[in-house]
C-alpha cells in the first residue's frame, strides 16, 4: 500500500520523496542532464525521469546517491507498436532505469479495445520485472472521465504501479478533478503521479491533497525551497 500523505503534516523528506524531476525536453543537452541530476541529488527527490538516449549517463551519475533513474515509454504519443515498447523497456532497464513511464495506446482505448490497452501496459510490466516500477501515462486531455477510469483499470489489472495524468505534451495536464477521480478509480496499492502543470508549492500541495503519491516537475528548487521557507513558518508558531 502507498502511504496517503497529509499536508497539514507533511514533512521536507516526504515531499521531497514524491518530485520526480523532469528533464525530458528535446533540447535539452548532457550538460543539462548532469546539472539536472546534480540538482535532484542535492534535494534528494524520488527520482529522474530521463529522455531514454539519457538513462547510462543519469544512472552513471547517481549511482552513489537514492535518486532513481527513471525514463519514459512510447513517449510521447503513445502510438508505438507494444513490441517496441517492450523493447524500449527492456534496453532502459539493461541501461539503469528503475522507473519506466510508458504512455497508453491513446487510440485504442477511445477506440474501445481495452484488450490491446492491457495487453500493451502488461507487456511493458513484464519487460520491466523486478528491475523497474511501472508508471502509465493516461493523457487524461484527450479522454473522458469514463476513458480515464476505464485506463486506471487496465492499469492495475495489468500489474502496473501507478496512473500518471500527463506527458507535458498535451494541451492540458494535472487537474484536481483528475487526480481525485484516478485515486478513486484504483486501489490503495496503486500510486497516482501528477505531472504536467504542478510548477509551484501551492499546486504541489494541492495535487497531494487530491491524492497525488509523485509529481512530475521541473521546477522542482523552487518547490522544495519554498517548502523549506514554509517549514519555518510553521515551525515556529507564526
């Protein structure tokens, strides 16, 4: 079971420990991915999620820290064949990834062929073993709520271990009412990951209220910073 955290008490480490951050733009360079991994090391946060060309170097460069190095799967349409998806996760776990992001065939879920959807997020949990978790990306933007509940489903009947709203590359990403409805939608032992949107403390706070257990970010110093600015008022009675 995935501990359901509480803002009123929440804790730097504990916030901390729900940030995966994000350095998935495409322009981004190796010298933006070692700052990038300098950064979640000194903030200690849950992990970071790489563009696959990137997952030998980030887990060369966390090696000696807790940061997992995560990477994304069929991203970020979703539309890749499940064989190449299988692929992909099978090399980024060979290169270090201990978190794999995988995007849902998008098309056919709207199409109604939730044997293919399973099939497809299955195929990548078996690639993945006991090597790397397994987050699936609904792309809650171009669903409906029926679509999305019907996604965390499949998502945990094909051995998943978290439902994630966004890729960063829809229109829209993380709402509330998405987050609520996706935490309502699996059971206790299923994580639900916001990303897309969560750029400051307050929205940070207000994802893990909804029921949010990780969140994607790339604004991850400001964040964690501003939270330690808040301990203190806190802390001291003001």
């Amino acid at each position: 079971m995935i501990p359901v955290l509480d803002v009123e008490t929440l804790t730097y480490e504990q916030l901390a420990k729900t940030i995966d951050h994000s350095l998935l733009k495409p322009e981004l360079t190796d010298e933006d991915v070692m700052a990038g991994c300098e950064l979640a090391k000194r903030y200690n946060v849950a992990s970071v999620c790489v563009k696959p060309c990137h997952v030998a170097l980030a887990a060369r460069l966390l090696a000696d820290s807790e940061v997992k190095v995560g990477t994304v799967i069929g991203f970020p349409h979703g539309h890749s064949t499940t064989a190449t998806k299988e692929f992909e996760a099978r090399e980024a776990v060979a290169n270090g990834a201990q978190e794999l992001d995988m995007v849902i065939n998008i098309g056919a879920l709207r199409s109604g062929h939730d044997d293919i959807v399973r099939d497809d997020i299955r195929a990548v949990v078996r690639a993945a073993g006991d090597q790397a978790i397994v987050k699936v990306i609904l792309e809650n933007h171009y669903l409906t709520d029926e679509e999305k509940v019907r996604a965390c489903r499949l998502a945990e009947e094909a051995g998943a271990h978290y439902v994630k709203t966004s890729t960063g590359f829809a229109p829209t990403g993380s709402r509330v009412e998405d987050l609520k409805l996706m935490r309502a939608s699996v059971s206790p032992h299923i994580g639900v990951k916001a990303a897309h949107g969560v750029r400051s403390l307050d929205a940070a706070l207000e994802a893990i209220a909804a029921g949010a257990t990780r969140i994607g970010a790339t604004q991850t110093e400001r964040i964690l910073e501003d939270f330690k600015q808040r301990l203190k008022t806190r802390d001291s009675g003001s």
